[in-house]
C-alpha cells in the first residue's frame, strides 16, 4: 500500500471524528428554558468541544509527520494504524459522555474522565507503536538521529504520562483531570518547531 | 506539511459540515399534524440551510484560493487553520439553534441570532487572521499587488463589519439580522472575479 | 480553481450524503414489538434506500464524466456546482421524510413524494445547467459532437421529464411515483456505455 | 473513469461508515443509572464497535489492493462497486441493531444476528464479483498466476462460508454467531501477507 491512500483514509476518518464532535453541543430547545441559560449550563460541552478539536488537530498534524518518514508501509503499520484509527473515532462518544458527567459530580464523574483518558491514552500509545515499529523496521526515509529519536520519544512519554496522570486524578477531581489533558494538549500545541522540520 | 494535505484535510472537514447542515431539516414526522403544515412552520430551519449552506460553500471557494498563493505552511498557519475549521464545524450547531429560535421571538431569538453572527464572526475572523500571517511571513508564492491587497482587506473588512452589525441587530430584530448576513453571503458569491485570477 | 479540487470536494459530499442515507434506516429498538415486524413495517425506508442510493451513485457517476471534460473553471460553474450539491445533501432528508410517510396515503403521502421529486428535479436541473453552462462557454476540452451532445441533451430531458411526471403522480399516488422514479434511476444505470468514453 | 476516483470515492464512503459506527456507543445519560451499570448493560455494543470496525477496516486493505490490479474501470465494475459500497453503508444501522438485540434472546436476536450476517455476506459477495468480473475481463495490470488466483478464491470463499455458517448458527445462538464472525475477521486481519506482494 502506498503512503498516500494509507493518508488518504486517516485523514477521511480524523475529518469525520472531528466534525461530529459538534454533534454534542445540540441543546434542548425551546421549552427547556431561557437558552442562555441553556447555553450556561451546557458549559462543559463547550470546553469539551474545544479540548477534543484541539486534540485531534494536533494528531492529524503529528500523523501526517510520522507518515512522511514512512518508506513502506508493512501489514503491521497498517493494523497498528487501524487500531490508533479506533480510538480517534471514540473520541466523539468519550467527549460526549465526560461532558455530560463532569459537572454530576461523584462516581459517575470520575468513570466518565476515566474513560475520556483512557480512549486518549489508547490513542496516543498505538500512535507511539506505528513509531516504535518503524524504527524496529528501519522504515524510515532517512535515518532519524539519536537526539530526534529521543526528542520523539520524551514527547510522547510526557504525553502517555499527562494521560495517565489524568486517569488517575479523575477519581480525586474530575474537573482538575480535565485541566491536566487541555494543558498537555496546549502545550503539544505550543512547541515551537515547525512541522516537517 | 505541503498545501495539499492542508487542502485535503480542511477539504473534507468543510465537506462533513456543509452535509451535516441538512440533518437539521428533519420534521417530527406522522402524529404531528399535516406534513405540508409541519413544513411550513419549519420555513426558517430551510431558510437558514440556504444561507449557511452558501456560507460555506463561498468559503471553500476563498480558502482554495487562498491556499494557493501559500509558499510554505509552517505551524502558525496550520494553528490557525485549525481555529478556523474549529468555527466552521460549529456552523451546523448554530444555524440549527438559530433556526430553532427565530420565529420564538424575546431574548432566546436575540440570543441564538447574535449565537450564529459570533461563530461566523470567528470564522471570518481566523480567516483573515490566515491571511494576515500570510502577508506578514511573506509566505505567499508571488507578492501581491498593493492594490490587489487592499482589495481584499476591504473584502474582509467588509463582510467582519456585516457580521459585526447583524450581532448588534440581532438584540433589535433577530430576522432583520438574518436578512443582513443572507445578504452579505449573496453579495460575496455574486462578485465577478474568477477565482484563481 | 482547478478541476481536481473541484472533483474532491463534490466526491466527499457525495460520499457523506450517500452514506447518511442509512442512518434513516434505524428501527425503533426492543420494546417495539417484534424485530421481525419492525423490519416488516419499515420496508419503505429500506426501497427509498436502495432508490436514494443508486441516484447518488448514478449522479456520482455523471459528474464525474462532466468535470472530465472541463477545461476551465470559471465562478459561474463553482456556483451553479453548490447549487447542485445543495440538492444532493437534500436527498437523505427528503428520502427520510418520503419513507415515513409513503404508506400513510392521503395528502401526507403526496406531499412527501412530489418533495422527494422536487428535490430530484433541482439537482438534475442544476447538472444540467452545468452541462449548458460548459457548451455556452465552450469550456470543454474537445469539442463534443452534434451527436454526442444530442444523446446527452435527450438523456437529461428524460430524467428531468421522468422526475416530473413522478411530481405529477404523486398527487394521484404516491407509491406509483416512486415506481416511476425507481425506473429511470434504474434505466440510466442500465446504459451500456462505458464512462469516459 | 480513472482508478484514482472510483479509490477516492470509496475510500471516503469508507472512512464515514467506519466513524459513523461510533454514533451507536452513546449511553443513555445522566437519569438513566450509574455511568459504569450503563457501559456495564452496554457491552454488546463495545463488541459489535470492535468487531464492524476491523472488518471495514480489513476490507478498505483489501479493496485497495483489489484497486491497485485494475486496468480499466468499465461500467459493470462501477455498478458492483456501488452495490458493494451500499452494503457498507448498511454495516453501521446492522450493527446498531445486532448489539440492542444480542442480550434479548429468543426470535428477535436470531433475527437481529442474521441480519448482520446477511449484509456482510452481502459486503463479501460483491467484492468477490468484482474480482471475479475482472478476471473474466482480463481487466489486470499483471496477469496474476493460477497459485494467486487459487488462493485469493479460497479466501473468499472461507469468508463467505464463514459467514454463512453465522447466519445459520444465528438461529441456535447469536452470540455463538458473532464468535464465529469475529474469530473470521480476526484470522483475516492476522494473515502474514505484506499488502501489495
């Protein structure tokens, strides 16, 4: 398979992911009260919505880097990609469902922020294995230097770590766990270099 | 990252979203009176399809060419362009709020018309933020005419200023602030130049 | 702009209209009566489906064969191109609201089956006015026969002939029109021509 | 019709039926009991999701590789491919369907599985055609040889059986049935071949 199709279809998916993000934010209409207050009490939507479109931006961008180093593309890469394309589309639900829960408090709260993390953490690992595996595989155009391997390679631990920590404090705080995957997902999008470089 | 992933990508969100619209034109369907009848006092829902609808539609036409003139896309552009389509997806979300509410009158027109002028607002406005960044990187394949320039602020000027105002009408006459951004998505699809010209 | 962008952005709309067609499929779930007589009583949703579907793919098609022969894309043809897939993204709504309604018979019935033709008609009109647009413009590649654009003009007469006559019926009975419309639709995918020839 | 967008085309159906999937995860909300009892009763649909989705997943691998050997695109091959792309279309509402009746039992699961199977046989016995439309066409890039042909045949063929065998065993037991499709796309997604050799 070439690289192309293979950026082809992720790039169809993570559109349709990100698109039907906005699905959720639908509120009740008329009859369900004044529609600010509607609006205000549907705030953990919106924070949700922002979040989750920055996320998956910023995989798309991270992808289409790691795909542009690709020199074949192996029936590993191909499942491993599946895989990580399985959690981007659950991304939409896990949205759903923590922004419902936030503000509910309780149990109920921290399984739904359990749950946003850890379709986050599934994603963010099996996008770390496509990498793992390519260089396993030496299949990359150029051979990356040690320094760009391990700068690679810190990011992404900092990342499945954000995650992790997140699962874990959704069961002290809900909200703060939300604080900590929008700051990971700010700061990834921050870092200064440019893509492709 | 090449343009033509860009393109691709934005592509299929403005794709997604512009389908999406329709989903908003669903009746209640048998057991809600006469369907002629249920059409009928659903007119704003196929009145506000039409003009985001076309929204849309013009802006895909701007952003392919505004995508052609980029000499290189480095990570600010790809940012804002993710704000940008961050405004785009939430269209189908206020067009069917705005919809819902404009015929109900009082502050819940007011507040899902002004609702509907703010996204497009944010999305003129990163817009032009691409464009801007654009100008000021030099980032464009052949530098622009001063008059070709200005005609284009004055452009944006232009159709941020319609949004600008059709917010503040909306606090007056949500329709007469819908009738204000029809109009200015039928005077930008009607200019005469060719695109790519 | 170039035909290529064109042809990418119409194939995603087309894509996501076909493919939402089936969300209109969903039956209403355990607690509804057997499943067997749930699918039994939705059989109009799934012909309207099978309908809805092949003139998507039919149109797919034929606006793919256009688009081949274009050799300029003016903002006449982009704009009367967003006309037509304006229409196109009406066809899972009017095919829903067709379904839900076919076996109701009375006005309901009828006015659910001439919208579905109404639909039908614009985007045939609007394909052909592309068509006209390119043969007035003279902005095809090669110049088309006498012949070729004869058999072409009789085919779009024929469809559009077809979509009205089933308006017409519709009003007598609704059923039959959807015969009619299920006939052309199968009769232009039955031609033996291979495309781009 | 170029190879190129008959890929497109189908990729994009593709990659919308495959995220639409998702839409059917979502739990009943705030009201309707604790959020992990919810995911808890929900559990046939994580697997239905899991399962539906490998299977587009390997089917999109294998329809490229299906693409990469055409020739010629002729109106025979188009018309399967549509009627290929309308049974994935119809995967996300089977699935919906299978996954609120698995737990049920009696007629309505039996009937509910059987569906499945039914749209996936589908699914499998129109690719088959197209491959076999195009080895009666000649229509290959390379021919392929007697031992390819054999056991590409004879893949299809323990898909379709495989398939076949669900949908009887579905009226025994639907959840031996979906062992039974799972474990067939699981054996298909494991196979060592490289795609493309």
């Amino acid at each position: 398979m070439s690289r192309g199709r293979l950026e082809a279809f992720s790039d169809a998916v993570l559109a349709v992911a990100i698109t039907l993000l906005a699905l959720n934010l639908a509120v009740g209409g008329p009859g369900h009260g004044s529609l600010l207050r509607q609006l205000g009490q549907h705030w953990p939507s919106f924070v949700a919505y922002l979040i989750s479109f920055f996320i998956i931006g910023i995989v798309w961008v991270n992808h289409h880097a790691l795909v542009q180093t690709i020199a074949s593309v192996d029936r590993t890469l191909l499942f491993l990609n599946l895989v990580f394309l399985l959690f981007v589309v659950l991304i939409p639900f896990a949205t759903a469902t923590m922004a419902q829960y936030l503000t509910r408090g309780g149990q109920d709260a921290q399984v739904a922020m359990a749950l946003y993390g850890v379709v986050l953490e599934g994603m963010g690992g099996s996008f770390a294995a496509m990498f793992g595996w390519m260089l396993y595989r030496g299949a990359t155009y150029e051979a990356l230097s040690r320094e760009a391997r391990r700068a690679i390679w810190s990011r992404f631990s900092l990342g499945a770590l954000a995650y992790l920590v997140a699962i874990a404090v959704a069961f002290v705080s809900a909200p703060a766990a939300l604080a900590i995957i929008g700051l990971e997902s700010s700061s990834s999008s921050a870092e200064g270099r440019d893509p492709g470089q």
